[in-house]
C-alpha cells in the first residue's frame, strides 16, 4: 500500500484565514490519524498577489494552532522546495511535454482582443470559450509573436468530453463535454498559473489526497484533465464544505470593512459626521475614502479601517487566525471549534484534545453543507478552556497574548501576571484580563472616573458612595495584613457594622480604584494594587466630590 501524502497549499496573500486553517487541520488529522506525510506547500506563482513576509505569517499561524509539517519550508524534505516560486524548471518540462504532444498550444491574444470576443459571444447570447486555432501556432510563431510585443501564453487544449470527478465526501460529480474551457497554464511572463503548478507538484510530491475548500470543485475537472495529459495519477479528492457566518454569508476578509463601513453610514446619516470628518479619522484621501463607502475595499487599508472603527463604535469581527490570537483566544479552543466546523466527532462529543481528534477522524464524517462559525459557541467553549486550563498553561498563554496585543500588561513578573490570571477565573478571553485588572497595573494617574458610574455609585443618595470611601480610608490604612482574606474580612465586618450589603462598599471602591464598577473581587484587587495606591486612588477619588 502507497503511505498518504496530503499537503496544504496556501498562498502568501496574508495572515491564515479561519477556512484555510480548517483545510490545514483536516489534512493534518487526516495524515496523522494514517500515519502519513503532512506536506505545506507555499503557492507563490502569482507575483502579483504575493505578499511580503506572508509566508513566515502562515507559518506562525499554523505553529501557535499546533500544527506541525512533515515536509516544507523550515523543515526541508525530499522533494524541497516547498516555494513554488522556487520550482520554475519542473513547470517548464511539463510545458514542453504538453506543447510537444499538441496537448496544449501557444495563443497571443491581448486583453482587448479578448474583450471584444467576449463581447461579442455575450452579444450572440453565449458562453464564451476560447476559439482554439485548428493549427496550433510554432515555436518560432511563438517567438516572433513575442519580439512584436504581443503577450504570449499557453493554454491547455482540453478535450471535448464530459467527465466525472469522484470526490470522498460529494461523490460523483459530472461535467459535460465543453464545459471546461481551454484554459491558460503559462502566463505571458513566463510563470505557470495555479492550475499548472499545483497539477505538476501534486504528482511530483506524490501526493495521494486533496483535501480543499468546496470552492475549488470547480477547478478539479481541470486538474484531471491536465493529469491524464501529462499521464500523472489522479489523487483522491474530497472538498470541503465551506465556512459560512452565523447569518448564512460567506466568511470572508471583507467583512471586516463591511462591519465599519455600516457603523460609518449611521454615523454620516446621523449627521454625527460629514465624509470629511470620517476621511480624516481614516487619515484617508476624501475620493477613496468615497469609494470604500462605495464598496471599494481595495480603496482603505485595515489599519485606515481600523481607526475608523472605535470612533464609529464598530468592532471589527475576527477573521484570521491571527485576529483570535490577538483578541485573546487559547490555540486549543480555537482549534477544538475549527474541528467541529463541517465535521463531526460523533458520540456527541464536543470537547477534543488534539489526541483524541486524531483518533477520531475520518472524511466519511465531514459533511456536505457548509458549515457555520458561530462566534458564541466559540467564546463559551475558550471561556470553558480558560477554565480547565493548568495555571502554568494560562499564564504561557497569557505571556503569547500580552506580546502579539503589545498589551501593557506583557512587562508584569510571572508571579503577579499569575495572580492577575488568578483574580479574573471565569474570564472568556485572555484580553478579559486586561479589561477587568489592567488599570491595577497602570499609575494612579490613568484612572478615569466613568461619569455614569460616579452617578450610580457615588453621587447617589446624596453621596452615600463617597461617605463610605472616607470611612474606608483610614481603616484601610490601618490594616494589617494586606491580603486577601484580610480585606474581604474587614470589608464584610464594615458590612455587619454599617447595616449595609457588601455591594455599598465593594462598588465605590471600584469605582474609586478602577474608575468603573469592573474588576476582580474586591479583596484580590485591592491587593494586586497595593496599600499604599488603593489609598492614593481613595483620595485622588473623593477630591472629585464638588
Ligand atoms: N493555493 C490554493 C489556495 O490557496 C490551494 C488550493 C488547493 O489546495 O489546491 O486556495
């Protein structure tokens, strides 16, 4: 029996994609679970959309989820290089075989040219296909053809015959004769098209499985037709279904722009704004700020995008692998709830280790319909992992996060980023840590009273919440020991004495501490701060009583 191989194959455009990382997980599994080979490729043909440095992105992003690669860049393996880029020659010889067997041919049309034959095929009311010439042109046509400065290319001669894909998960699917067209295999730079490339490397990788996004259906009966051409074996394929959002949308980049650019109307149309406000905010030109709001993605960069969003009160939703890492998400949640999306464990299990994945996968349970991200699930089942998780491993994962946020909490020693991890159990994310005890950490100076909660906490009731912080003050400065324990005791005798619930208390000394009634419990927090600062904090906080 031939050992599997399998391979993910994405393209350095930028940071790994959910879906993608979803199609890097199944053919891991899948490899592990058989013993077999686990291939990364990077297909870098497409110079254009390459992006610099998007590579070593997708490297980091599969390594934090803890997918490891048998063979590929880093790691080397008989059959390197894993760059496609790096790979020319192999492409070439295939070129030759098929331009010397007449299975494919030169063809020198400019982009105007084929513009008005498809205008003219959608003027006749047809599909256009490419005209392919009865006499396939030389080499030497080729080079004249060239040295007139026409583009030269070449495109696969497909045959005129239907033909049936098998696929592992969708079964057989049929395409009728005519259907594919001739397409281009060899760009006029010299440099293969996706389908070319990934034809050669998958036969020259002996690759024995594809497991690819269901958007590439389409692109299968290409890629059989090429491999029966240049006499290569046909892998088994199985398409996966793709990654919709909770509404039924395709999840994609895009959304993020969409999320701010809804939020930016409301505000236009609210008169909050004019388009020159916002233009600004972007730090935008007026005109493509226009056309973003027109739809224009391309016109705004993410990080224009992004400084839009606060002002506008947008929160722009996680897409990439990156993006989760950064809003504080444990690489093994995140990787538990990809595993769920289009595949099921069975034995209504939920809750996997990356073993016990592997033990349990198989394609005859991937299914058909697309798959939906539900972000809930997803932040109740990291809030489930943050809970079961070891101290030792929440605070590694907190270190991670507090460097790829540049959170200011990423300068604390290990046994006070501990404590911290400690005071917020039942946090959902790591980044709850940073809005629940981040201001412990930062000088008195940055506290910022809430107006709202001023109100509701202190002012109230003719300045109850103040009367209370100044009978804590001197109590507090007397209190010794300063733990834990000791605070929440005295603070529950004050109770006892005063008549009151422990909440007319703890919530001024949030406020007065943290600016909002938000943090740990109150002892932990008042000695994560210190004795001194809650002090310091207690007065800076009654000097606002007018
Ligand atoms: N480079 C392709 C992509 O990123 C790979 C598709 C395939 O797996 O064949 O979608």
């Amino acid at each position: 029996m031939t050992s599997i191989r399998a391979r993910f194959a994405p393209s350095p455009t930028g940071h790994l994609h959910v879906g993608g990382a979803r199609s890097a997980l199944f053919n891991w599994l899948f490899c592990r679970r058989n013993n077999g080979a686990f291939i990364l490729r990077i297909e870098d043909t497409d110079i254009q959309r390459n992006i610099e440095g998007a590579d070593a992105k997708l490297r980091e992003d599969l390594r934090w989820l803890g997918i490891d690669w048998d063979e590929g860049p880093d790691v080397g393996g008989p059959y390197a290089s894993y760059n496609q880029s790096e790979r020319l020659d192999l492409y070439k010889a295939a070129e030759r075989q098929l331009l010397e067997t007449g299975k494919a041919y030169y063809a020198f049309d400019t982009a105007d040219e084929l513009d008005a034959m498809r205008k003219e095929a959608i003027a006749r009311k047809d599909n256009f296909r490419y005209p392919r010439p009865s006499n396939f042109p030389s080499d030497a046509d080729a080079e004249k053809a060239r040295a007139d400065g026409r583009p030269v290319v070449v495109r696969f001669a497909v045959p005129n015959e239907p033909i049936t894909v098998h696929d592992e998960i969708l079964g057989d699917v049929t395409f009728g004769a005519g259907e594919v067209e001739d397409l281009v295999i060899v760009k006029s730079n010299g440099w293969p098209t996706y389908h070319f490339a990934v034809v050669v490397d998958d036969e020259q990788m002996k690759v024995t499985h594809v497991l690819r996004a269901q958007e590439h259906l389409m692109n299968t009966p290409k890629h059989v037709f090429m491999q029966r051409a240049l006499g290569y074996a046909t892998p088994v394929y199985a398409h996966l279904p793709l990654v919709f959002n909770i509404d039924g949308t395709k999840m994609s980049k895009r959304d993020k722009h969409k999320v701010v650019r809804t939020a930016v109307k409301e505000k236009l149309k609210s008169k909050a704004w004019t388009k020159e406000d916002a233009a600004n905010v972007a730090q935008c030109d007026p005109a493509a700020f226009d056309r973003w709001l027109d739809k224009a993605d391309t016109e705004m960069d993410m990080s224009q995008v992004s400084r839009l969003a606060e002002p506008a009160g947008a929160v722009i939703p996680e897409i990439d692998v990156h993006d989760f890492r950064v809003s504080g998400y444990l690489p093994e949640a995140l990787l538990n709830f990809i595993v769920l999306i289009g595949w099921l464990p069975g034995e209504f299990r939920e809750k996997l280790t990356r073993e016990e994945m592997i033990a349990a996968f198989s394609i005859d349970r991937i299914g058909k319909t697309p798959g939906r991200f539900d972000r809930d699930k997803l932040l109740s089942m990291n809030t489930d992992y943050c809970a079961a998780a070891t101290p030792a491993r929440m605070l590694e994962a907190f270190r991670d996060w507090a460097a790829v946020s540049n959170s200011p909490l990423a300068s604390l020693d290990d046994a006070t980023a501990a404590r911290a991890i400690e005071a917020c159990k039942g946090m959902r994310t790591l980044r709850d840590i940073e809005t629940k005890a981040g201001i412990l950490f930062a000088p008195d100076e940055a506290v910022q009273f809430d107006p709202a909660a001023v109100k509701k906490v202190l002012d109230k009731k003719d300045g109850a919440g103040y009367a209370m912080l100044a009978k804590l003050l001197p109590v507090i400065d007397a209190q010794e020991p300063w733990t834990a324990e000791a605070v929440d005791g005295l603070i529950k005798k004050l109770c006892e004495s005063e008549g009151v619930g422990m909440g007319d208390i703890a919530q001024p000394l949030r406020v007065a501490v943290a600016g909002k009634p938000v943090s740990p419990g109150i002892g932990e927090t008042l000695v994560l701060l210190g004795k001194g600062k809650t002090v310091n904090r207690i007065r800076r906080c009654l000097a606002l009583q007018a």
